[in-house]
C-alpha cells in the first residue's frame, strides 16, 4: 500500500481489508465459561481459508494519472491473495491474516515514482506494484483468564484483553516497510441469529516505516536531516489511539430454503500520529500541510452466500463462500485528502488527485480447508 513522497499508516483491521471474512466465518462459534480451562481442549477451533478478490477501484496515495480529457484517474485495478487463520483455544482467539495485492500499470513498481514516470525523470512502463501485508490479532477474555461468567451480562458476552501487529512491504519507489502494534480491550457483544459484534478501543503506534522520497540525498527531500529530510527514510511515528470494531450475522430471518446468505463488516479509526513524512517541521496549517489526520479504514458491509452449504447441505457449510463488498477507506494511511499537495492533491492547483480516499464494490471467493 504504497504512496508518493509520504508515509504508511496502519490498514486495517482492515482490517484487515480481507480480515473480516475469516474473523466472521467463527461468529458461530461463541466463547462460553461454563468450564475450567483445564476441562476443555487447548484449541476448540482451528479454521484456515483463502481468498481470491478482485477491486476495480483501488487508490494508492500520490499514484495517479490524467486522462485524455483532462480529468484525474487515480484508481487501480488490484488482484488480492490471501490466507487467514482464526483459532479459538481455552483463553481467547488468535487471528492472523498475509496478503498479496497485484496493482494495475496506474500504480507502479519501482523504478516508476509515478505512472509512466521513472526516477530519472523520463518516460517508463513500469509494471504494477506488488505488496504483502500481514496482520496478527490475539485476544486473552477475562471470563476464561479468571474462570468467571462475571463479563457475561445481557448481550456482552466477554472482555478481552487484546494485542497485535502488522507488516508490510512493497516494491515501490517508496519502499515502504511499516511495523505496528496495537493493544487494548475488546468487547464482544452478541447479536441475533449466531451474531457478534466486537469493540475494541486500542493503543496503535506505527514505531517504523519507510518513504524513500524523503531520504536525504533522493533528490525529492531538503538537504537538512530531521528537518527536510530523513537520513536513511526510516520514519518514526507517535503512538495514537484508535478503534476497531467488526461484526457478523446470519440472515437467519429469510425462509429455511434460502439460509445461505449473512452479512458482515468491519470499521477502524486511526487518530492522527504526526507528520506524514515523520519531518514535524513541514506540518504547517493549509492545503501544504503534511500533518496526519483521523484515518477511517472501513468495510461496512459484506455479503456472503454460502455455496457449499447451498449445494451439498450443512455439512459443508461455508467451504465455499462467494460474497461481495464495499469498502471504504478516508484519508488512507493517514494523509490529509484535503491536503498533502503533490499526493492527496495537485501542488499548482488543490485539486484532489483522488488517490487519498478509496470508495469501491469489490468481489471474491473464499475456500476453507
């Protein structure tokens, strides 16, 4: 998830942007306290997919190109791969997924710093960029870590305490090379037809990143390190607060002949971490500023049917799972999509690039195995 002259912020839980579908697929699958940790096996639940997606509209920050008529493009076709792994064991749950997203030409790989333009400044076809991103959540419930049903109450049904990481890399210009951690608490609240909701209000700090745009000597940065520049690219942001929230549930009201279908979603926020560019001094006020803003991450909703289930009965349910999205994601990465001239925007003009705000229906198929 690469961008120009700028820095990454955390995706996901986003969430992980493919996350939810494993994280939903075990909404049926409650975490109860009516027995000892000792009395149950170590993991109750071990589920493992992959997904092939395909998002005709995807944006990468500062990737962008101008059409024949004069109007921006800065969408690009990505192909996503990924595995994701859920367990369910006697304290809590671990989730992790990786992914490869496979951009189109309008993002593209190194030496490419923009579309049809190469480092030196001259005309390139550049092939489109490839990243793995990689996200971890685990989660230890208090009802389990002290044998209570004490966090059981109406529709909550446990809190958590929770921990994670992401990591990416991509072979863009840039080079980005993020390394975050998150912890805080998770709620989970039960909803109708086998549902869940879950909150978890967290502490994020992205503590290393890469931007080869602002390295001293890129010849896109000033000469004075800390202050125009970054010595070697490697950026440092402050610890910030966020929120992730994800849901699942059943359409279990349509006629039994036609329960195959459910419903899903996912949202985090990002509170700003400081500059964009990890150089606090460019972070003046106006359309110039490189100051990070709140970053919204979002799949509000997600529908599945479930083809298996639908072909060979409840056995095989969710085997095969075909669903479709929209996804939602604002000042991506945490650039100010008012701002950030050059890559949220056009520097002579303010006008936005399109780049920094993603808005798109996407598509793919799931497989457990």
């Amino acid at each position: 998830m690469s961008f120009g002259f700028k820095a990454i912020a955390a995706a996901a839980l986003s969430i992980a942007t493919l996350a939810t579908s494993g994280l939903a697929q075990a909404a049926d699958l409650p975490v109860k306290a009516a027995k000892k940790a000792s009395d149950v096996p170590f993991f109750l639940v071990i589920d493992n997919r992959v997904t092939f997606s395909w998002m005709p509209k995807g944006t990468d920050p500062g990737m962008w190109s101008v059409n024949p008529n004069g109007s921006i493009n800065g969408t690009t076709a990505k192909q996503v791969y990924s595995f994701t792994h859920f367990d369910l064991w006697a304290y809590g749950t671990n989730f992790f997924t990786i992914s490869m997203f496979k951009s189109g030409h309008n993002d593209p790989a190194s030496p490419c710093i923009a579309p049809g333009l190469s480092s030196s400044f001259g005309a390139a076809d550049c092939a489109g960029a490839t990243e793995i991103y990689g996200l971890f959540r685990s989660t230890f419930g208090w009802n389990q870590l002290f044998n209570t049903k004490a966090f059981t109450t109406g529709p909550l049904q446990n809190i958590s305490f929770e921990v994670g990481m992401d990591g990416n890399s991509e072979n863009t210009f840039l080079a980005p090379a993020k390394r975050d951690v998150v912890a805080g608490l998770q709620f989970a609240f039960d909803l109708p037809y086998k549902g869940y909701i879950n909150v978890a209000p967290l502490m994020y700090w992205e503590f290393s990143n890469h931007n080869a745009f602002t390295q001293c000597g890129s010849g896109f940065a000033g000469p004075l390190p800390g202050v125009s520049c970054n010595s070697d690219g490697n950026v440092s942001y402050n610890p910030t607060w966020a929120v992730e929230i994800n849901y699942y549930m059943d359409l279990g009201f349509l006629p039994p002949n036609m329960q195959f279908w459910s419903i899903s979603g996912r949202a985090g926020w990002y509170g700003p971490k400081g500059d964009s560019n990890g150089l606090p001094a460019l972070s003046g006020p106006g359309r110039f500023s490189t100051a990070s803003k709140t970053e919204l991450n979002s799949e509000p909703i997600r529908l599945t049917f479930d083809a298996s289930k639908a072909v060979w009965g409840d056995k095989y349910s969710h085997f095969v799972d075909l669903w479709v999205a929209y996804r939602y994601w604002q000042n991506k990465f945490g650039l100010d999509h008012n701002a950030m001239a050059g890559v949220c925007t056009v520097a002579a003009t303010g006008q936005s690039t399109k780049s920094c705000t993603e808005s798109t229906v996407y598509g793919g198929i799931t497989v457990k195995f």
